[in-house]
C-alpha cells in the first residue's frame, strides 16, 4: 500500500487553524492514490480525526490556540488492505489567542 515519504508542510497558521500541504506525490508503495485523508490530534491528546481531502492543501480548523498537533497523511489504493500506513508527521503549533497586530 501507499505510503508518503515526506511529512505535510505547513503553509499557513492562526490561533484556531493550520494550513497544510499533503504533501503527497512522494510515495513508497503501489499506486493509484484514490483517497487522501489528514489525520490529525493533539500530540498531549489521545483522540484522533481523520478528514478525507480532495485538493493539494487543507485547512484544519477549529483548533485550540497555543496548542501542539501532530498531523499525518494517509493514503489508499483500490483493493482490499489498499490503506497504507501514516506518514511522517508534521509536528507544530497554533498561534496563541490574541489581539492581531
């Protein structure tokens, strides 16, 4: 099954969200890719959801400020056993609440 090599990389970031790019045309494994997924948790949590993603970027949101998440891509092939495991992980932070200056 598909796997990304590199983790997301972070475009953009607020208090209560994360702009990512999947990050997904480096692969190990089979292809074709027919769904991607972010999946993503406070790295101080142990609940994880999981988006399915249709574009290049995504746009977490929603998020607590001044929080630490851990964010990881999943890819699937067609074919029983088609989801590969996670990727690497994009570990960063959302911006603390505030005045914007």
């Amino acid at each position: 099954p598909p796997r990304p090599i590199a983790p997301p990389q972070l475009l953009g970031v607020g208090p209560t969200y994360l702009l990512i790019q999947l990050n997904a045309n480096s692969i190990i494994g089979d292809g074709p890719i027919i769904l991607k997924e972010v999946e993503y948790r406070m790295t101080s949590g142990s609940w994880t959801e999981t988006h399915a993603v249709n574009a290049p970027t995504y746009k977490l949101w929603h998020l607590d400020p001044d929080t630490e998440y851990e964010i990881r891509v999943l890819l699937t092939r067609p074919g029983e056993g088609g989801t590969g495991l996670p990727g690497p992980p994009l570990i960063t932070r959302t911006k603390c609440a505030g005045k914007t200056e």
